[in-house]
C-alpha cells in the first residue's frame, strides 16, 4: 500500500491544509530574508571593515523589536492575525524596495541602511508574534504543533542554509541590489497564501478588550505565575545576549581568517543551516512524550561544544564541520524553547507569551551583537568565540537543576489567572 508524506512522523502537520499553505507563503519569503540579511551586513562590513559596525547593524534590526515586540503581542491577542500579517508584508516589500533603490541609485550610506534597518525591526515587532500565535490555530490537531513549529524551523532553517548561498552568488554577479530586489518580491507569496487560509469559527479564541498596557501587564503577571514557562525564557534570553551573536562574526571570519569573500561568507552560514535543518527535522520527528527541557539542555551544550571547536580552526573544511554542530545546536535550542512555551501556555496568553519570549531574544540578541563586536575589536574574533562557547556550557550547568527540578504540571486556565489577576496587578 502506498503511503503518504503525512503518514510519517515529522511530517504528521502537513495534514492540515491551512498548516501547508502557511507553510509555503513563509517559505518563499524566510529565503527573500535571508538574502537580504547577508546583502545588508555584507555591504556594511565592504563600506566600513569594522567588526563594531556589523553588531551596530544587528542591533539596528533587532533592538526596535525588543521594545516592540511585547505590543505586538498584545496586538496578536487583540486583533485578526491573518490581517496583521498581511499589513506586515506590505511594509517589509515597501522597506526592502527603498533599501534596493538606494542601492542601484549609488545612494546608500551607513545610516540609510541602519535607518531601514530600524524600521525592520519595527515590522518584525508586530509581524513575528502574530505570524507564531497562528501556527496553533492552522493546525488540525494539537498533537501535531510540535511536528508544526519543528517544520516551520526547519524551513527557516533552510532558508538560512541556501539564503545566504544564493546570496553571495548574487552578489558576485549582480551586486546587493537585486538581493534586495528579490526580497521584496517575496513577500507577495506571504500575503497570497495569507488570503487563502480559512480559519475555521471554532478555533477562534476570545479577543482581547482591555487596554494594550493593562492587557500586557496581564502577560508578565502570567509568566510570572507559570514559572516553569518563566525560567526557560531568562535561560534563552542570556543565550542571546552571551552565545547566539556568534554570526556577528562570521564576516570576519570569511575575509580575515579564510581569506575570502562575499562567496566565502555565504558558505559559512550555509554549513550553519545543514546543522539547523539536521535540528529541527530532529526535531519534528521527536516523540510528544519526550522531556523538552531536557533537549533543552542537550542543544544547548552542543551548540557551545561546536562554537568552542570552530573558534579556533583555520582549516576551512574542518571548520564547516564544527559550523554544521553549531548550527545543529543554536537553531534547535530556541525551537525547543518555543515549542514549551506554545504547548504549555493557554490559548488567551499564547500571543503575548511569544512576544515576552521574542522581547527576551530581540532585547538580548541586538546588545550582545554590540558587545560581541566591541570585544573582537580587543582581544580578535576566534578567542570571543571561544570564550562564547564556554559561556554556554556555564549557562547550561547553571540552568540544569532549574529546569529539570521545575518540570511544568500543565498550564494553568483562564480561570485560576483571573482569580489571582487582580491580586497580582496590585503587587507590580
């Protein structure tokens, strides 16, 4: 008898029809970002050769999206997602269009291009909340969320893997304006597969009315009392700010310790992605009654391992072997995290429990990218990154009991938070 991709495990989330449209849209649009992201550092490391300048463009992105973020979370819970989304991709086609004109008109300057960047960050902001919350409403079945977010990293994933490939192909040949180009016209394939998604009536959650500042009080005060959703957040967010801005790096990597070029770079970040998509495919295919926190912990010391081998490795071959491990580890790191938090917090809080998560990464991330590049500058880039990956493994040996002594007993209901709400709300 002949057997369908969805019979398999990893792929049960493709049963769902909503859950595959979704899929496709973000899947053509994560490769337009990839090509983007590599352009813009790429063309900022040409213009400045300054190791401080790449984390400042990071942080240019990112940064908007830590103060943001948590509003967008509260817009997710409040308003139509699927509109949401579908305004976000607008902006990010009229953001990258102007990045791309600036560009082919010999206009860009270092500010330009870090002022878009801003106004990124800010989209993201409000996109990226919206766009996770929706994944537990396009799928059929709850069981198969883990097989969703699994498959939705691995295709990030691979977009990181061949984005930035083709990136450096195409700047070789056609220079960072048509990367730009090209994303910009990704992100109709978004707000086409968006529009055709039907969400049935039954799956759609009370909005929320209150206030956006009282309703993202009500946010922390309910991380605060499911701590078990708490710890792993503060695990990720020191993550961020210590060990995952390693890529900060990696075009000095590319022109100074490998001696190459924009080609050299996408390589790195490639190999990167092999290791990522190995992860999340892991992954998906991971039994439901598997300890997350446990894998949790596991990605995390492998990903620091990995960091720890690459920093110092000047053979090229080698040292993408030590990019797959990285990469394996840092990608399903925050997949893990995400899908505790999705399938432990109630429905009412899903959106604004994902933004206090991406406020963490996105607060975390763009600072440390700074600090990152600020120490390079002092003692080089190959021993930050190895001091980067023995900070993981400290973070990881600090966090073990925490986590696996604070196993979650399930997510608390609506109602017990809305008896202790008021309560709470007296004490912040």
């Amino acid at each position: 008898m002949a057997h369908k991709i969805t019979d398999i495990s990893t792929f049960r989330a493709f049963r769902s029809t909503n859950y595959t449209l979704y899929f496709i849209g973000r899947s053509v649009s994560q490769f337009g970002t990839w090509m983007q992201r590599t352009a813009v550092v790429w063309v900022i490391y040409s213009m400045t050769h300054s190791p401080f300048m790449l984390g400042l463009t990071i942080f240019a992105e990112q940064f908007p999206s830590f103060l943001f973020s948590a509003f967008g979370g509260v817009a997710a819970d409040k308003y139509d997602r699927q509109k949401i989304i579908q305004l976000t991709q607008i902006t990010s086609l009229i953001q990258s269009t102007l990045l791309a004109i600036l560009v082919i008109t010999k206009h860009e300057s270092v500010w330009s291009i870090l002022l878009l960047s801003v106004i990124l960050g800010i989209i993201n902001a409000y996109d990226v909340p919206a766009r996770q919350s929706m994944i537990n409403e396009v799928v059929t079945d709850p069981a198969d969320l883990q097989s969703a977010l699994s498959l939705s990293a691995a295709m990030a994933s691979l977009a990181k893997l061949l984005g930035p490939a083709l990136s450096g192909i195409i700047l070789d040949k056609f220079g960072s304006g048509t990367c730009f180009l090209l994303n910009a016209g990704s992100f109709a394939a978004v707000m086409v597969s968006i529009s055709f998604i039907k969400m049935p009536k039954t799956d759609q959650i009370q909005r929320v009315k209150k206030s956006a500042f009282k309703a993202l009080a009500e946010g922390f005060i309910y991380i605060k009392k499911e701590s078990s959703i708490g710890l792993v957040i503060v695990m990720l967010s020191i993550t961020g700010l210590l060990v995952l801005p390693y890529d900060t790096l990696l075009p000095v990597y590319a022109k100074e310790i490998f001696k190459g070029n924009a080609k050299t770079f996408g390589y790195i970040s490639s190999f990167i992605g092999v290791g990522a998509v190995g992860g999340t495919i892991l992954l998906a295919s991971l039994k439901n009654n598997v300890s997350m926190r446990a894998v949790l912990l596991l990605s995390t010391l492998i990903f620091s391992i990995g960091l720890m081998c690459f920093s110092h490795t000047t053979n090229f071959p080698l040292a993408m072997f030590f990019a797959v491990i990285t990469g394996f580890g840092g990608v399903a790191q925050f997949t893990t995290c995400n899908i505790i938090v999705q399938s432990e917090v109630i429905p009412e809080m899903r959106s604004r429990a994902i933004s206090i998560l991406l406020t963490a990464i996105f607060g975390m991330l763009p600072l440390g990218s700074v600090l990152i590049g600020a120490v390079s500058e002092r003692i080089g880039a190959p021993n930050t990154l190895l001091f980067q990956g023995i900070a993981g493994i400290i973070i990881a040996a600090a966090f073990y009991k925490l986590l696996i002594k604070k196993k979650s007993t399930g997510p608390i209901d609506a109602q017990q938070f809305e008896e202790t709400e008021e309560q709470l709300l007296n004490k912040i």
